[in-house]
C-alpha cells in the first residue's frame, strides 16, 4: 500500500449480503476494494460489482449536483441543467404543494426501488415524509418481483414460532434463485446470502441435501443434489406434484399438521389428482425424480423450501408460492415451543416468538382502493403493476407527481412503452439517483445523492438476511462532493419545507434543528440489545452473544388459530394452473429473466468493463441455435405478444431445450431495440395475477429471428 494511501474498514451496501470490506483511500479517493478476512459472516468475501464500488463512486457519470429540466418539451435526457438541491427542495415542495391543493393528497406517489433499502434511514424518513402527504400511492419493487409473499401470508396465514435455519438443516430446497450469483436465497430467511458457494459448500459437507428448482443448469444448479428443471411458469404444478408425494405417502409431519392446520384435507384433495405422471406431461420432469425429491425433502429432519424472484416473476405465481409454502408446513419445518428462538435481532427490537399462527387475515380486502382494478393496498403498499394505469388513466386522484427514491421504474416495469409513457406525461417527476438512470432522464429535478462510502450507516435493516446475530456501523470513507445529498436528508428538508410533521422513531424532529446522521442512527436502534456507540469499537463488526429466548407457548386466546393451505380460490388457481395449455407456434420458446454477478438490477450495467462486452444478449441452448439456423454472436429480434427487441445470441448449455434467457433491467431509452430492455416483452398481454395484479415476467412466451443485413443498414 502506497505511503499517501489509508485503509478503512467498512462493507458493501449494494446488496442484503453486506460483505465487509476493506477500502483503500488515495488522496480521498476510493482505489482498491478488498474483502475483509476478519469480517465474521463474509469471510473475506466480495463479488465483481462489489469490488468496483470505486468506480460507482468515482464514475464520470456520477452526479455531484442535483439538476432540473429547463425546459419541458421531454427530450430525454436533454435540457438539464444544476441547481442547488436546497433550491430544489424548495422548488418541489411549491409544486407538490400545488398538486395536492388543486387535485387531493392522493395525487401524489412515492416509488421506492432496491437501492432505497441499503441505507438504514432512508427508508424510515422516506416514509416519514409520506405519511405526511396523506397520500395513499405508495409503491415499490417489491410488488414488481415478491409480492406474492405476501399474497401467501395474507390468505394462509403465519406460524410466529419461526422458521428452520439453513446452519443446521440437513435438507434445502432452492426454487427460482441462484444466490451463488444474486447472493439472495430466499425471503429474509438468511439461506445462502453471506459467501454463498463457500456457504453451500460447507453445508454439504456436513450432510446437507441441496435441491434446486430451476430450468437452466445455474451456478446454484451445479452444486445441488437433485436439479430439477421444469419448463418456466410451471412451478405450481411441481410443487403440488410433490405435496402430492409427501400426503399420499403420509410423509408429512402429523403432529405439527394436526395442530396448525385447519384443512388438511382440502390440500390433499386438490392435489390428490396431481400425480407424478402428470407432472412429467406438464413441467416435463421425470416422474421418478418427483417422487424422489419428495422423499428427501420430506425425509430431512430441519430444512425448509425457499425462492426467489423465479417463482415470483412467473404466472400462476400466487398460488406456487403458496403451495411452496405448504411445502413447509405440512413438513413442520418451524421452530417448537421450548426451542431456542430465532434471535438475529442486534439492533432493532426482538419479538418474542410463540408457537401460534396468525390467521389469514386478507387485509387486502380491506386496505385503500384504486380505482384501476378495484384493486387494494397490501402492507400499506399498491401494486407496481397498476402504477402506469394509475399516472394515465383519467380520474380525480390520478397519480400527478411522483418521487422515485433508490429505483428505475423506467427499466424495471412491465410494458415498457407504456410505463415511458406514463412517466413523460406527469406534472412532476423527481428521481433521486447518482446517476442519469432512464427514469432520472425522464425527470423534472434529479436529486444527486451520497453513495454508499460516502456517508454513516449500520446495518439494522439486513438483520434478517445474516446467519447469526451481527451488527456493524460504518462512518462515512470519503467525503462527498459538495452538491450531493443524503438521501434521508432529502425527505426530511422536503417535509420541513412543505410545513409537515417529520416522526422519526417515535420522536417528533424539529425542522429547525435538524438532526446528524449519526443521532438518527442511534434513535433508530434504540430498541436493539446493542447500543450504536458500542459498534464504534469494533470496525469489521460484531457478533453479539446469543440470547437465552425460547419460542413461547401460545396466548390462551389465540391458541386454536390454524393456518389454511387450500381455500377455495387457491384451489381454483391450481385447477387454472393444471388445466393451460402452451400454444408454441407462433412463440415457441419460453423466456426466462436471470441476474449477473456484475449488476444489482441496473445498478452497475454502465460501469466500463464490469458487464462481460457491456451488452445484453438472448442466452439459447446450442442445439436450439443451429434449429433456427443462428450462429453463436449473431444479430437477433426477440418478439412477444408484447413488443420485440434486438440484441445479439448467445450459445448456453445449461439451458434447457426450449427455454432463452435474458437478464433485466438493461438497456436505455437512448437505445431503442438495441436497448435489450427485457420489459419492451413484457406487459398485460401476458396476464396478471389475481389481488397483487403481478403481471408475467418470466416464463413470457417469444419467438426469436435473425436480423438481415439490410435491416440492420436500415435507419
């Protein structure tokens, strides 16, 4: 290390995996990025996109002021020009204020996105601000890519006891994930997030059976067990093959079921018809390797099934995250009353667990009504799917002015041309971004804010992705450039200056006297076993000692509550689910959306060299090229009953016959087909679900040609 050059200890906040890392400081500059070795969950771990964190900080294109449109004539991206963000805050609030005036709180929309969650405070303020509109539009990605989770929860019910933990299971099931690549595993659960081939790895090794549900042979895929390769969007039919298997070989577990159960026999009777055999015709898997799986999965004592996004983003995704979900229960995969509980919480509050379900609840049923749809708010949240319709469709409370914090809906959501549509046609459209993303382009103010070595954080909001309970807090690397922003600070200026309440943590804050970073930090995490100042002494983080908390018996009131696993519409989604036929004629391959170790979503896609050539090809199995009489590199369009797009093929072996991928959130509306955004494919041509309107992101029937010379002359 040169003489001039300091080294800090901190960790990645582009991911749930938070590695620790240690980052190299020339002349307050960021330089190398290594991973820490003494960090106790990484391990010394980093991935590619990681270890260029420098680059994202330090990239030409990174903004160091914020800017506003200057004129509205909505040239993408042109007619930007600086302005000081306090001057910006003042302008936006005026607008806001004027919108809501005129046309109702409910005019008003804030969109989240996954960089939104890897600052402890933004989120909170962010919902601070929120609450004070009095506005009900709340969206995020969540409801673009696991809002079926919460679908599950909503008509099953939960068991509060918890769930098995991978450390010590000796049974896994993976579906729709590779977290060897996306180091994401499954729903908060803390599978295979932290150093996840070492971790997988090791987990074999003392005895652990890796099953992994995907149709492409997938970095996750290699180290398993059994793979099982369904054909996309039929992950539903697989998973009641297997509820199939376990019941009517009374593999499950029947003590847990008979307590917590209210109708084990209307899940046997809807899958009661769902026979090995007709998995094999439907999901093309072998009937043998059903039965096989189920056996083993059932055979385990600890273990549970987990997804991912896969699941999520396919049709008939409600009812398979549901039957996945079955999976669990009708094993007893649950902690017990008199285990020791699950007590990962360091820095935010533990909630003591007790051996009792939370009923089905179906709050959407009762949450705040759109107008598109009649659909409702779940968790306090619309789905992303409407948000378009919400912006275009005529109405008194139709969405106006949108904040976009940590996101790109630009890129992320379905129907492209429709969603760009939308967003160029609102009155006010602000994006907080270091970059120029396709939504900060459409933007009227681009709010530039701190990256993530630029500013305080710890890592309360991740407590429930870490194997074990951790805690660390990391001061600010470098120091910003003089024009950026928090992000958390940015809500609470726009708050004060709109004369909102700002309720942080319980506390009222004054506009006049605003709080530091590191007092917010500390008053988010007071409720934690560890206080924040404790963390200052230990910079590669600490392991806080294990709790003596067991699960809990029930409360006396709410013991015979049961979880329901086959209500009447869950039934009616799996009879949909087995009775649709594919018409592969006019598009005869099933898309599938993958993720790359060199990108978040669409954060790092730009970075100079981190994307392998910097494009996005259509990945095809080889045999399937030479079919279609393509070459390996060749110029292609990939055509839906939604759109098309060009980009180029790529010959790839593990996928199946049939079967092409392409990873999301490329592209730019700079690009035209060449963008390779996969959402030019996507839209409600392909149907939504039922309750949380997630339209088919995966598994989207195309067709896929090459491109002739002169079309490719051709302007």
């Amino acid at each position: 290390m040169l003489a001039n050059t300091s080294r800090h200890v901190s960790y990645c906040r582009l991911c749930a995996s938070s590695c620790g890392v240690l980052v190299d400081v020339e002349d307050g500059r960021i330089g190398r990025i290594l991973g820490d070795t003494q960090h106790p969950i990484s391990g010394g771990y980093t991935c590619p996109k990681g270890r260029r964190g420098g680059d994202l900080t330090h990239s030409p294109d990174r903004l160091t002021t914020s800017l506003r449109r200057s004129d509205r004539t909505h040239v993408d991206g042109a007619g930007h020009v600086p302005i000081a963000t306090a001057d910006a805050v003042r302008d936006i609030a005026a607008r806001l204020d004027e919108v809501i005036a005129r046309y109702g709180p409910d005019s008003v929309a804030l969109f989240t996105g996954t960089q939104h969650n890897f600052a402890a405070l933004t989120p909170l303020m962010a919902r601070a601000w929120f609450r004070g509109t009095g506005s009900h539009k709340l969206f995020s990605t969540m409801t673009i890519d696991q809002s079926a989770k919460w679908v599950v929860a909503e008509r099953m019910g939960s068991y509060l006891g918890g769930r098995q933990r991978i450390e010590n299971a000796d049974v896994w099931l993976l579906a729709g994930t590779n977290p060897v690549v996306s180091g994401n595993g499954g729903d908060g659960d803390g599978a295979v997030v932290q150093n996840p081939s070492w971790t997988l790895r090791s987990a074999r090794e003392r005895g652990l059976r890796l099953i992994v549900v995907d149709p492409r042979r997938t970095e996750t895929a290699a180290l398993a067990d059994i793979h099982l390769t369904p054909r996309p969007g039929t992950d539903a039919v697989l998973f009641a093959g297997l509820l199939h298997v376990i019941l009517a070989e009374s593999l499950h577990d029947h003590h847990f079921t008979a307590q917590y159960v209210a109708d084990l026999p209307q899940l046997i009777g809807a899958v009661s018809q769902v026979t090995p055999t007709v998995v094999q015709r439907i999901c093309a898997v072998p009937a043998e390797q059903v039965v096989e799986t189920a056996r083993v999965f059932a055979g385990g004592s600890r273990g549970m099934a987990t997804s991912g996004t896969g699941v999520c983003m396919g049709p008939h995704s409600n009812v398979a995250e549901h039957l996945l979900a079955a999976l669990n229960v009708v094993c007893g995969r649950f902690l017990r009353e008199g285990e020791p509980a699950d007590d990962r919480a360091v820095l935010t509050r533990q909630v003591p667990a007790r051996a009792e379900v939370a009923p089905a609840e179906r709050a959407y049923r009762k949450g705040f009504r759109s107008r598109i749809g009649g659909l409702r708010a779940i968790r306090g949240e619309l789905p992303s799917g409407i948000l378009a319709d919400e912006i275009l469709e005529p109405g008194p409370d139709r969405v106006r002015a949108l904040i976009v914090s940590g996101g790109n809906p630009a890129a992320a959501l379905p129907d492209r041309d429709k969603t760009l549509r939308a967003l160029r046609s609102l009155d006010l459209l602000v994006s907080i971004d270091p970059w120029m993303s396709d939504t900060a382009r459409l933007a009227d103010y681009v709010i530039a804010p701190t990256t993530m070595y630029e500013r305080a954080d710890h890592t309360m909001i991740m407590e429930p992705f870490f194997p074990t309970p951790f805690a660390q807090f990391t001061p600010a690397v470098v120091s910003p450039p003089a024009g950026v922003v928090d992000d958390w600070r940015f809500f609470f200026d726009l708050a004060a200056a709109s004369g909102q309440p700002i309720k942080f943590a319980g506390r009222q804050l004054d506009p006049g006297d605003p709080p530091t970073a590191d007092d917010l930090l500390a008053m988010a995490a007071e409720r934690g076993r560890v206080p924040v100042n404790d963390l200052t002494a230990a910079p590669h983080g600490r392991l806080a000692p294990r709790s003596d908390a067991i699960v809990g018996p029930a409360d006396p009131d709410r013991a015979a509550h049961r979880l329901t696993l086959m209500p009447d519409d869950v039934a009616a989604e799996l009879r949909s689910a087995l009775a649709e036929t594919t018409a592969a004629v006019r598009y005869p391959f099933l898309l599938t959306v993958r993720r790359i170790r060199e990108a978040v979503n669409s954060t790092g896609t730009r970075v100079p060299g981190l994307v392998p050539g910097g494009i996005n090809p259509v990945s095809v199995h080889p045999r399937d090229l030479t079919v279609l009489g393509l070459r390996d590199g060749q110029d292609v369009e990939v055509r839906s009953s939604s759109g098309k797009l060009r980009t180029c093929a790529r010959s790839d072996a593990t996928l199946t016959r049939g079967t092409v991928a392409i990873t999301h959130c490329f592209g730019s509306i700079d690009d035209g087909e060449s963008g390779a955004n996969v959402n030019a494919l996507t839209g409600r041509g392909q149907g939504v679900q039922a309750i949380n309107a997630m339209p088919t992101l995966t598994a989207v029937p195309v067709a896929i040609a090459a491109i002739e010379d002169h079309e490719r002359r051709t302007p």
